[in-house]
C-alpha cells in the first residue's frame, strides 16, 4: 500500500481579482514553491451563453486532443466548426486565459515581471481509456517535460480549471520532488558533447537543449515506464468536482490525471527569478545532486 499525502490547499476564493492580503501571498507563494496545490473549490469559470456547446469534443479536429489559444495569437488551433464556431473558441478561451492571469496577478504580485503567457487550451475528451503510448500516457504519475521545447530553466505555472458540469477530474499526485530525483537521478544520463547543436539544428527540438531539459525528460519517461513505482510511490488521489480551480507547478509535482471530461488548462512560463524559495525548485534539486549547474548550455 502506498503512504498517503496531504498536498491539497484548500482556498476561499471566488473571484478571478481577489483581494488578498500581504501574508497571505507569502503564504501561498510558499506553499506553491514547495510543490503544493493551491485549490479553490469556488472560484468558478463561467459560460457565456450558447458556449456549452463546446464541452462536446466534435469541436476538436479529430488529430489533436485539444483545443489550443498560442499567446498572441487570433485564432485556436486544434477545431472544427464553422467561422462563428471559431470565434467563439477563441472568446471563451481567451477569457480564461485572461482570467487566470489576473488570478496569478492577484495572488502572487511577485511574479508579475517575470510571468510569460504561453498556450491556453480546452481539453473536451475523456482522459480514462484513450489509447496512447506510455510516453504520453498521463493517467501515469510524471513532472512535465517538453521533448521539443527546452525551457531553459523556466518554471511551468499551470492553472486548471474543470469546467464540466458534471464529472469531477481526477488527480494523483506523488511524492515531493527531491524523493522522485533521488529515486530516478541516478538512472539518467548527461548530453554527449555537440548533441544539444545537432538537436537544434536537425529541428528534433526549437532552441539548444539544456542538460537541465535533457536530465527533466528522462525523469519524465522513466517515472512513467516503471509500474512498480507507479503503484507503491507515496501518493494521493484527489477528486476536482465541477467548477472548481487549481494552481500547480507542474515541472515539480508529480502528477497524473485518471479520469474526468472536461477541463480548461493556462500555462505560465516563469523565470527562475521569480522564485522566492528555489530550494524545492527541479533545478535546484538536480544541480545539487550532480554537483554542477543545469542551466550551463
Ligand atoms: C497533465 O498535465 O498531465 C494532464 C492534466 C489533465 O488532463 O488533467
Ligand atoms: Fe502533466
């Protein structure tokens, strides 16, 4: 049997723009640097009407699972529908991904200069028993890691929201950090010297993978491909009903979604300098038990 958790914070919030004092944000930016969740069972995200519509998955395409909003972009990607469709797509997941700037705004002003929107998307499929490979199976516990996009460092900031009416979506998370690195560090390798250039330039990734990048993959994938740890690491399942909200950093905790409808997703790049207490932080971790730096290209 695996040991239980307790990572849940719980938050009274109901409003995308709360009022939150001082002690407050200390609090909670200590809570979500050292890998908690901050849940907020109430802060609801709203439909505007006619919008329902789009938690039916006939809106995706068919090749993607979800629904994507790049920063700066006019138009999702991932959909099918008619140009009204299209655009309505846009609005709804527009407004959330500006509401949940302002959210981040509100609850950690720290952040504010050193926050980047990345993509915004609507996740209308059923997670339980789709048919992927163990690599993208995400009813597996893993910390998030990009194959073709080195972050460099950069901390992903996550908020989810479910917004189906009905089914709860339901989590696993895992283990602190520094235990997870401990168990599979050692099971990694470094880059071979040119192999970051040849990456690049061959276009397997965007820019120079970091030995950082390179060491969070394969915690990735040997977290996810090992069974045994899957079943016995500490762990926690946790129900999200409808309507309600949640902030991880999902570089750092292990996570795993078994089952659920219907959810909205903002990712957050943030710059290692906005961390107030970098000791849990993955690069931290890793930099201090290989003795070295990560982020040296
Ligand atoms: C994930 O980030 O691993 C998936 C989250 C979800 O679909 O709930
Ligand atoms: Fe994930």
């Amino acid at each position: 049997m695996a040991m239980s958790l307790d990572l849940i914070r719980t938050q009274p919030y109901t409003d995308w723009s709360p009022e939150v004092s001082p002690e407050t944000q200390a609090t909670l930016r200590r809570e979500l640097e050292q890998g908690a969740v901050l849940y907020f069972p109430n802060l609801h995200f709203r439909f505007a009407p006619g919008e329902e519509r789009f938690l039916d998955s006939r809106y995706s395409d068919g090749k993607s699972k979800n629904i994507n909003l790049r920063a700066n972009e006019g138009a999702v990607r991932g959909a099918a529908g008619t140009q009204q469709d299209l655009t309505d797509l846009y609005n709804l997941i527009r407004r959330y991904a500006e509401s949940t700037e302002s959210l981040i705004h509100a609850l950690f002003p720290e952040y504010g200069p050193h926050m980047t929107r990345a993509g915004t998307s609507l996740r209308p499929s059923e997670i339980a028993g789709r048919p992927v490979s163990w690599r993208k199976d995400d009813t597996r516990l893993h910390v998030d890691a990009f194959p073709s996009n080195p972050l460099l460092g950069k901390r992903l900031l996550r908020v989810f929201h479910n917004i189906d009416p009905e089914a709860p979506r339901v989590w696993r998370v895992g283990e602190p950090f520094a235990d997870f690195a401990g168990r599979f560090v050692p099971k990694t390798h470094g880059m071979w010297p040119g192999q970051s250039w040849l990456m690049k330039t061959l276009h397997i990734t965007k820019r120079a993978r970091s030995e950082y990048d390179h060491r969070m993959l394969q915690l990735h994938d040997l977290a996810k491909a090992d069974l045994d740890y899957q079943k016995s690491v500490p762990q926690q399942e946790f129900q999200f009903p409808p309507g309600s909200t949640w902030i991880v950093f999902s570089d750092q905790l292990l996570h795993a979604a078994m089952r659920g409808k219907a959810m909205m997703e903002q990712t957050i790049y943030l710059d290692p300098a906005a961390i107030g207490d970098r000791t849990h932080s993955p690069e931290a971790v890793l930099s201090k038990m290989l003795g070295k730096p990560m982020l040296a290209a």
